[in-house]
C-alpha cells in the first residue's frame, strides 16, 4: 500500500479526514476540534508547537514502513519526553480502562456458564499489570535520567568545555519491550480461536479492534523510545564520558 506523505502546508483537517486514527495522535499535542481549515504550519505557529517534530509523527503513525530516524532524533529532548508521557496517559487513562470495561461486557454476556471467556479477562489483566510497572519505571527512572543527560550535554555544550562527567547507562535501566506485543498477539489468538458461544460478537469484535489500535500504537511508542530517544541519549552518554562506550 501506498501511504501519502503529509506536509505541513497540508490543511490539517484533511490530514484528519485521511486517517482518523490520527485524532489520539494530534490530542496529544493539545489540539483539539474546532480548527476549521488552518494548516498544520498555521496550526504549530499559532500554538508553539515544533512542527517538523509534528508532522513527522503524523507520518509516522500514518504509515508503518515510515521511520525517520535521522529527522527525529534531531528534536529536542523535552519535546520527544513530553509527547511520550502523553502517550502513556492515554494508554492508562483511556485504553487499558476501555478495553477492561468491553471484556467486562463480553464475560457478563457468556453468562455465568460460560467459562470459555474468563482466560481473556485473566490475560488482559496480567497485561495491564505489567505495561502499567513498565510505564511507571519509565516516567520514575528512565525519563528522568534521560532528561538528567540531555541536561548536562547542553550545558557541557553552552560552556564549551569538553569536561569528562559521570554518566550512568540509559541501556542499562531501560526494560525490554518485545514481552510486551507477544501478550497482545495471545489475547487476539485466544479470542479468534478459542472462545466458545454464548457471547456477544459486536463486543468481542470491537475488543480485538481496540487491542489492535493498542498494538499499533505501542509499537510506534517503543520505536520512538529505542530507536530515537535511548540512541540519542545514548550518544550523549559517550560524549560526556570523553568518547568512550561502556
Ligand atoms: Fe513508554
Ligand atoms: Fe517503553
């Protein structure tokens, strides 16, 4: 499939009206409804938002095959963390709670016979346990440490001093996400093949298009982490220690 590549002429609302999965997306920059025909430029200017780190985003969740390394790193530290921890209060705040409330639904409708549906409830809960111990480490350990980095490479940077500091090992506290999406495969598998009747399908239908939006979106969370945020950081740790790797 063909993805177009959005630009920041671009009226924003035919941004929106292309892929409305992009709405969470633009949500977390604090634009909300109501923005008539302003383009994404007129948009970021009006509002202080950096818009090539927008638009890139928009890209990147528009189109799976679409990853900007280079261009993303380039952004400022503050601004990736502010828009990961954003996402995480929308994973928490609304998408976990959302879909515990449909499989809630879905097991009252088996009716209390039913045992078929009580591993769905039981494997979703694992999950939402352990993303949340994972969303907690990074907004207690990891961002803090990364925004600990960045801020001493500015001012080692501001003062032109290429003084060796101590710096930890972003690659050491971070944690693993590929447990993370193999949970989330398991849940669909068990409700496409292992499920029994009675339930409700337009509910069950609606929890594995939810999973699916929570899969796309944590995979686009975790590369932005890794492949973005961590490698910088990273770097950042080999300059402050004088060029060496640890
Ligand atoms: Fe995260
Ligand atoms: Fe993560």
């Amino acid at each position: 499939m063909m993805y177009k590549r959005f630009t920041a002429r671009m009226n924003l609302s035919a941004i929106l009206h292309a892929n409305y999965f992009l709405l969470p997306i633009v949500h977390r920059f604090d634009i909300h409804y109501g923005i008539g025909d302003a383009t994404v430029s007129e948009i970021c200017a009006n509002r202080g938002i950096d818009e090539e780190f927008f638009i890139e985003i928009l890209n990147v969740y528009n189109d799976p095959s679409y990853f900007p390394e280079a261009e993303l790193r380039k952004s400022d530290i503050r601004l990736i963390i502010d828009y990961l921890g954003k996402t995480h209060s929308y994973y928490i705040n609304y998408l976990l709670p959302n879909i515990s409330k449909q499989i809630h639904m879905l097991v009252l409708s088996g009716g209390a016979t039913n045992k078929s549906l009580r591993p769905v409830a039981s494997l979703f809960m694992e999950y939402a346990r352990e993303f949340q111990k994972h969303i907690e480490h990074e907004e207690e350990q990891v961002f803090p440490y990364a925004l600990a980095v960045a801020e001493s490479f500015l001012a080692r940077s501001a003062a032109r001093q290429p003084v060796k500091k101590r710096v930890g090992s972003i690659r050491k506290i971070e944690d693993e996400h590929t447990m993370m999406d193999e949970k989330l495969f398991d849940l669909k598998n068990l409700l496409i093949k292992y499920i029994e009747y009675p339930f409700d399908v337009h509910t069950c239908n609606s929890i594995i298009f939810e999973i699916n939006r929570l899969e796309q979106d944590v995979r686009d969370h975790a590369r932005i982490e890794d492949r973005v945020l961590f490698t910088r950081i990273e770097q950042m740790e080999i300059e402050l220690r004088g060029g060496k790797r640890k």
